[in-house]
C-alpha cells in the first residue's frame, strides 16, 4: 500500500501523537509469546489524542474524529473528552473534560500528574500546558504555564522529574479546508527540558537531534536516553512525502546525540510506529498488525506476534503486566473514521 494512499490513516502522532507517557517501573524479563485480546470498547473514539498512566489506569484526553461517512468526510472536530481505562475491571470511566478542545499535544507522566503539552485546539495552535491530577477523590485539570513557542505532533518523555519535548511542528498544516492531514513545512528539530519541580523556570533548549526536520516519528524514552525513530516530511499539499529510516539516540547525561543503524526495510514499510519501552528492549507496534521488537545492545530487530486489527494506535502502556491501548485509525473506517478498539496484550502461553 503506498504511503501517500494512507494519508488520512496516518494522522495519529504517535506522536503525536505520539506521546511518550512516564512509565513505571519495569518489571522482569518476560517470556513466552505476546498474545492479545481485545476488551471493551473507547466509548468515544478518537485518535490524537494524550495519554497516559494515572493510578494504574490508562487516561486518553482529547482527540480528534470526522463528520460525515466513508467517501465523504466532511470535516476534522477536535474533542475535549477524558477518559480512563481500568485494567482490573476492563471498564472504561469518564472523567472531566480538558478546560478546551484538544488534538496533536504532546503527553507524558511525571509523578502521578498528566502533563499535556501544546497541541491544536480546532481553530488555532496551543502553547499552553495542561496538568490532570486527582485532588481527594477527584480528578482536577489545570493550567500550568506555556511553551515558549506553538508545537504540535511533538513527543514528550519524563525522565525523573524532567520533561523533555522533542520535534514537532509550530502550525497546523491540513492539505485542505475539511482538516485533512498534513504537510511539515514548520518542523522543528528542537529538543527542549522543563524541569517539574521549578515550575516557575523556563523551557531550556538543548542539542538539537541531527537529522532533517520531520513529524510523525516514534520516540520513546529510557532512563538514560531518548529514542527517535523514522518520521516523514511534506512541504506543500500534493508534494511526495518524504520517509526517513534515521534512528537518533540522546544520551541525557552527556548531552549529545548518536546516529544508529536506520530502520530495515521491513519495519519502515509498516510504518508509522507506536513504541513501548518493556524491560530491556523496545517493543514497535506498526499499523500493519505487525510489532517489532528491538534489542537495544545489538540492534537486531525481530517479530512479535500480531496485532488482531490493522490500526495505528497513538500510545500504548505498560499496566500490571499487560500492555493497553486503544482508539486511532483504522483502514476500516469506523463511524467518526477512529478505532473504537482496545488492546491488552500480555506475555505467556504456547
């Protein structure tokens, strides 16, 4: 399938998308194949959303989703809906809506606080950042200062009480007035850190990643680096995009980036990818069913067991050993043209 007939399928950031959210603490190698089921549908579905882990529930906020039906898409909406996904009970909760309409932010996790970065409201760029916390026995959103620029389809990664924001683009680029996605002529290559605990400092900017400016690449953090994976680029509508194998590594205590060996043929075809960090290695889950694993040491990719759907999932977490996610893009085109699926894989079986 070429890339340029998947444009609207592509529109789930991973990260914008995708959103690298704070993980906790890993637990011990596992073994046994990766099997998956799927649970209980998002109530509202949507893709472009952020995400994360708060008391061991998955939280999806925001979003986007379509007007019309299949051949006639009438126009992107943006959503302002939160909702929680308890693994114990495979329910899902809603909780209180962002303070506005949302899509395309950047997310990440540092100390039980959801931290929602940027992002585009439906009508005009957010620098704002947003915080969801519960306060006793309710969940509270609330404003928590701005970046000191736009940025949308960016990655954001925890790592102690640092938040760093990598990419993304400074407007929204929609190749036609109904919302469809998107050209990258304002990418950025920035990598900026905020730290948590002085919350009236700045955004420092640090070591750009030295590779051409792009969006819709994975990234996921560990505890000492941040990984950068792929990624696209369009100037203006009806140009061919341009894919990109790069894999970048930032080294946090030194400061400085590393060019790895690129992506392999077979694992850039099924991108874009939606990247989980799980023990050691780093798990990519593409559109095509397919996940990657990545062996970090040796950089040696290999396959896991398949996806029960085709869609690409903007975020995917780590929960009492079994790894969720939901919503996104599908090739079927459900109502709203977004998954209503949620995923739970776990390790183990024959």
């Amino acid at each position: 399938m070429k890339l340029n007939n998947w444009l609207g399928f592509l529109l789930c950031g991973l990260g914008c998308l995708l959103l690298i959210a704070g993980c906790p603490s890993q637990p011990v190698i596992h073994t046994g194949p990766l099997q998956w089921t799927k649970s209980t549908p998002l109530p509202e579905p949507r893709e472009g959303y952020a995400a994360g882990v708060l008391d061991g529930k998955l939280i999806i906020a925001g979003g986007t989703y379509w007007l019309g039906e299949k051949g006639n898409w009438t126009k992107k909406l943006f959503s302002a809906s939160t909702h929680a996904f308890d693994p114990a009970t495979q329910k899902w909760q809603q909780l209180p809506d962002m303070p506005f309409t949302l899509g395309y932010s950047a997310s990440t996790v540092v100390n039980n606080r959801l931290y929602v970065i940027g992002g585009y409201t439906g009508t005009e760029e957010s620098p704002k950042v947003l915080i969801l916390a519960k306060q006793g026995n309710e969940y509270i959103w609330k404003e928590a200062g701005k970046l000191p620029d736009t940025r949308l389809f960016a990655k954001a990664a925890s790592i102690g009480s640092s938040i760093y924001l990598l990419g993304g683009v400074r407007q929204f680029e929609p190749t036609d007035d109904t919302g469809t996605c998107c050209t990258s002529k304002t990418a950025t290559n920035q990598l900026m850190v905020f730290d948590t605990t002085k919350p009236d400092a700045n955004w420092r900017q640090l070591a750009p990643y030295p590779a051409a400016a792009k969006w819709l690449f994975a990234a996921v953090a560990d505890e000492k680096n941040i990984w950068m994976f792929g990624g696209i680029y369009s100037e203006n509508p009806g140009d061919p995009m341009t894919r990109f194998r790069d894999v970048l590594r930032y080294n946090i205590g030194e400061g400085t980036w590393t060019t790895l060996p690129p992506l392999p043929p077979q694992v850039l075809e099924t991108a874009p990818l939606s990247p989980l960090l799980l023990d050691d290695k780093i798990l990519l889950m593409s559109y095509a069913k397919t996940a990657w694993q990545l062996d970090p040491q040796t950089m040696a990719y290999s396959k896991q067991s398949a996806l029960p759907e085709e869609v690409i999932v903007d975020r995917f977490v780590w929960i009492d050993d079994l790894i969720i996610g939901a919503g996104g893009e599908s090739k079927i085109e459900n109502p709203h043209r977004r998954s209503p699926w949620t995923f739970v894989g776990r390790f183990g079986g024959d």
